[in-house]
C-alpha cells in the first residue's frame, strides 16, 4: 500500500484528486467551529476551504510531493516545525497543518471534527477496521464525521479506490446517514471507465449534530 501510494504520486496517477475540491463536501459540511482531522488528505483545496471557515485543519499525506504541490498550488508560503515525530508542515497566513507520514503512526488530536473524503475507500479493505480504529483514538468523543465513499460493481473493476456498501460502513460508525448520492462516472479514476464500469456512486455520510 504504502510503495504503491508513494509510485501513484511520483507519476502523478492521481485521478481521484479533484482540483477544484469536493462539491458534496462543501454543501453538506455543517460544523461551525473547531479543530479538523483530515487523513489521506493529498493536495485537496478543501484544505484552505476548512481554514476559512474557521477551522484549525491538520491534514496527513504520505506522499511529501503532494504536500509541497499542496502550497504551490494554493500559493501558500509554509514553514516546516522542528522536534515533530513526523515531519510537519504549517501554512503562515491559514490555520493549515500537513503532516507527512504513516496515518497509523500519527498521534495528534483529540480532533472536534473528521473529513474523510475517499480515505476509507483508498485503503485495502482489511486494513479498514484498524483504520477506523485509529481514526477513533484521534476524534474527541461525539466528534461530527463527514465520509464521502463510493459504491460500484468491483466485479468489473478492483480499486483503489475501492467500493464501500452502506452495511460494512454502518458496522464501523452506525450513526452516520446518508445525505447524499451523486453519479460519478464522469470524474471518476479513468481506469474505471475503460474496464466498463457504467455506474458508479460517490455517497456522502454524516453523523447526526
């Protein structure tokens, strides 16, 4: 997982990466202040879009190209924080913290808030209850999550990003609901379509206020 993420970014096979941010996302979000957790987190402009809202945001991404193309890309100058366990990145003019390392390996929060935007779907499928284990030990307790998965035939086609039902996800955080459901076969990864994939499902999720 880890040298197959880190060669993805090297090539720059990275067409789940939406450079305009997530609309679902940024319509359904409705946590007004506090700190937010978000792993897996690449170069996504959602980033600063939290950061102006008012949120503290800490983002972990394995790959350190994407968390320079990040500040390039956003215009953001950053100054990297010494003594860290993983190497830390801080934005100077938005409250935006990138860490660079193993998610499993980070031990930061308590955290008021989750933005999993195909995080839970980017990793094997067996790794996903100790995923979701260690995200737990970060958030505080009652923290608001927001989960954006996706739902296809992995009969046709194999992720990453691999498919997620409603039933596993309920097993891992049973209050989450469905808010939203969007066809995704046009911005979805180009492998997709050319194995014949002709319906595919991006589904927004969040737990109750």
């Amino acid at each position: 997982m880890t040298e197959d993420w880190l060669d993805r970014w090297e090539n720059s096979r990275i067409g789940w990466h939406e450079a305009d941010g997530n609309a679902g996302f940024r319509q359904f979000w409705d946590v007004d202040r506090g700190t937010v957790l978000v792993p897996l987190c690449g170069k996504s402009p959602d980033l600063v879009w939290l950061a102006r809202r008012g949120h503290e945001v800490v983002g972990i991404e394995l790959a350190e190209k994407a968390i320079h193309e990040f500040f390039s890309e956003q215009a953001l100058g950053y100054s990297e924080i010494e003594g860290e366990a993983l190497r830390t990145f801080r934005a100077n003019d938005v409250p935006v913290t990138l860490i660079c390392g193993d998610y499993f390996e980070f031990s930061g929060g308590p955290f008021d808030a989750l933005y999993d935007r195909g995080s839970i779907v980017a990793i094997n499928p067996a790794m996903r209850p100790a995923y979701v284990r260690h995200t737990d030990t970060l958030l505080r307790p009652g923290a608001r999550r927001l989960v954006i998965t996706l739902e296809y035939d992995q009969g046709v086609v194999q992720g990453p990003p691999f498919s997620l039902p409603a039933e596993e996800l309920h097993d891992y955080w049973p209050d989450l609901r469905r808010v939203a459901s969007y066809d995704d076969l046009d911005t979805c990864p180009p492998k997709f379509r050319k194995a014949g994939l002709t319906e595919i499902s991006e589904v927004i999720w969040r737990s109750s206020g």
